[in-house]
C-alpha cells in the first residue's frame, strides 16, 4: 500500500537519489548536477515552512520513498504570493503504480487548503507521462516557451500547465504554513 506524509530531513537522501537521473540523464530537470543530500535538506527547509514537500512511500513499515512532490514560490514578487509552482518525481522503479498521481492528487489539496489559488508546473517537452499526469489531476496547457534550455547539445522547449486551486477571493486571505496545517486528503 502507497502512503503519503509530509517529507523528514531523513528522506533528503531518498529525493537526491529520485532525482539524479533527471538530472544526469533526462532533461525533465535543467540543472546539470545532481544535488546531494545536504542541498535536498536545505531546499526543503528554506521558505519557512510554507510551501509543502511530501512523499510517497511504500507503507509505513517499509519507509522506502518511491516518489516526491513540491511546491516553491510562483515568483518572487509579493502580488505572486498565492500562486505556487509544482513538481513531482517517481523513482524509476516505482514508474506507473500510481505513486506519482496519489502525491499529486495530495500536494494539491494541501495546497488548495492552505489558500493558495494557482497551481502551474513547467514540463520539459516531450514528456507525454508527464503531461498525461499533470493533466489527470487537472492541470491544462496554458503555453509553450520555445527553446528556453539547453541540455545536452540541444534546445527543450518547455511547456506551461496550470491548474486552478481555488477561487481567488478579493482581498485574498494568506496562504497557511504547511508547517502548520501538514498534507491534506480529500
């Protein structure tokens, strides 16, 4: 059975390891060297504790991460404030078992109940999985930037999904701390 809860600075060196290959070997990530255990750790905890990160294991007893999701800041600026950009990766061996659909399912109700308002991911493109997983959580295409990364010799478009969380509200309330209100299922 696949469990999801909030991530531990225990997980960091399960994240790195998930997102290595993304790195090294894929272009779904635009970085050019995998961040060890450390950097993991100290991504997770800038922000404050507002922005989620949680994963999904195989069981409780097992602890073994088969899979990660985030939230960071949309955009620095303050009016940006309630909009979040998304992310999710499987381990390679946990590859269509639902971890990642379960993980994104609860990253956007956690997210949805902590006030945010947009939710919008960028998919290195192709990456029909991905797309096909952003969109059966509701995410829609909203729009390409063209040739925007370089990796491997080569330009990657990227694609622009969004997803809306809530109705915005005028004036909005401030988004929760995560910290605060840990992942929610609905």
């Amino acid at each position: 059975m696949i469990a999801i809860r909030a991530a531990t600075p225990d997980d960091a060196a399960a994240l790195a390891a998930i997102y290595a290959p993304h790195v090294l070997i894929g272009t779904a990530s635009f970085e050019e060297e995998a961040p060890d255990a450390r950097t993991m750790r100290s991504r997770m905890a800038a922000h404050d504790g507002l922005y989620p990160w949680i994963v999904a294991t195989q069981g409780e007893a097992a602890g073994g991460v088969l899979a990660y999701a985030y939230a960071t800041p949309f955009h620095p600026r303050p009016a940006y404030r309630w909009s979040v950009e998304t992310t999710v990766y499987v381990a390679d061996a946990a590859q269509r078992r639902g971890a990642g659909r379960l993980l994104y399912e609860a990253l956007v109700d956690t997210l949805t109940a902590q006030g945010f308002t947009q939710a919008l991911a960028r998919i290195a493109l192709p990456n029909e999985g991905s797309i096909a997983l952003h969109e059966a959580v509701g995410f829609r295409r909203a729009g390409v930037q063209r040739e925007v990364g370089f990796k491997f010799g080569r330009w990657i478009d990227v694609g622009l999904w969004q997803r809306e969380l809530a109705e915005p509200a005028s004036p909005p309330a401030e988004p929760k701390r995560f910290a605060d209100i840990g992942v929610v299922r609905v």
